[in-house]
C-alpha cells in the first residue's frame, strides 16, 4: 500500500511543483474582464484561496499515507454542530485528528507561519469535534493526538511541508 501512496504523492508533488495557487487563471480571468471591480476581485481571491487549502489537504494527506498514517475521515463535519476536522486517520495505533493550513508566502512575505494560526479557540474547536466523531462513531478507546501540517506555499516553488505530531494537549483545553 506505501508504494501505490508514494505512486499518487510523486503525482501530487509533481503537480504542485509550481506551487499550490493557480495564479495564472485568475491573472487571465482579470485580464478578460477589464477592469474588475472589488467585489469581483475579493470574490475571485477567495475562491483562489480555497482552491489552494484543498490543494494543500490534497498534498499533505498523500505526504502523511506515505509516512504510514491510515486515513478513516476526510473533511469530517459532526452533524447539527460547528467545526471541521480536515484528516482522521490512524498513525500506527494512534488517532490522529490533523489540521491542515496552507499559506501562500509572496517575497518580502512576514505574515508569520501558518501552524501559528491554529489559535487557542481553533483547538478548542478541532478537541469539541474530535469528541463527537469518537461519539458518533463509536470508536472503541485508543490513543488520541492532535496533529497540524503547515504548508508554505511558494509561488513558482514545490510547497514546503512540516508535520507537528502532537502540536496541542487535549489535556490543557478541558478534554
């Protein structure tokens, strides 16, 4: 199974090997257009960026099946609640609920790191959902940790990706 992971994530990685932001087709879109107006241009930016994060969830979930994790949820939302949990898998016994964020870092960039941005409500959060999907799917008890994958989104370069195991404690957030 780690060969066919390795397959699709040389695949992904090949793909991503201009950066994860398909700048060009809103360049173009732009351009067709004339002048944009605001709304248009905040639109367009903010579909840009969500193309982007589920291109990086694309990427670090096939980065995080060849280090070994087996993957039982995707983009897990509890029903009748608030929040969102991007990858649930298994990392040899341990569940591991993982947080993806991606930035696009531009030259002359300091907006900081993106595993910065899992803020203290963030976690809250991501702990508030892991307990309904262990409720509503009644997993049997095991190890639990939550992970963050930061995605450094260069335009023109492949992505840089870095994995924090166990970036926050349940524990500290009234689990």
């Amino acid at each position: 199974m780690r060969i066919f992971s390795r397959m699709i994530f040389g695949v992904v990685r090949w793909a991503a090997r201009k950066g994860l932001r398909d700048e060009s087709a809103e360049a173009r879109e732009d351009a067709e257009d004339g002048i944009v107006d605001a709304e248009e241009l905040e639109n367009a930016m903010r579909m840009a960026a969500r193309q982007e994060g589920m291109r990086g969830e694309t990427y670090a979930y096939w980065y995080l099946r060849c280090a070994g994790y087996v993957f039982i949820a995707r983009n897990f939302s509890p029903r009748a609640a608030k929040g969102e949990i991007d990858l649930i898998g298994y990392d040899g016994e341990t569940l591991a609920f993982v947080e993806v964020r991606t930035r696009t870092v531009r030259d002359g960039d300091l907006s900081g790191l993106p595993e910065l941005s899992v803020t203290t409500d963030k976690q809250r959060n991501v702990v508030r959902t892991a307990l309904r999907f262990l409720g509503e799917r009644h997993v049997k008890e095991c190890p639990c940790r939550f992970d963050v994958v930061a995605i450094d989104n260069r335009m023109g370069e492949p992505p840089e990706l870095r994995l924090h195991k166990d970036a926050f404690s349940p524990q500290l957030k009234g689990w």
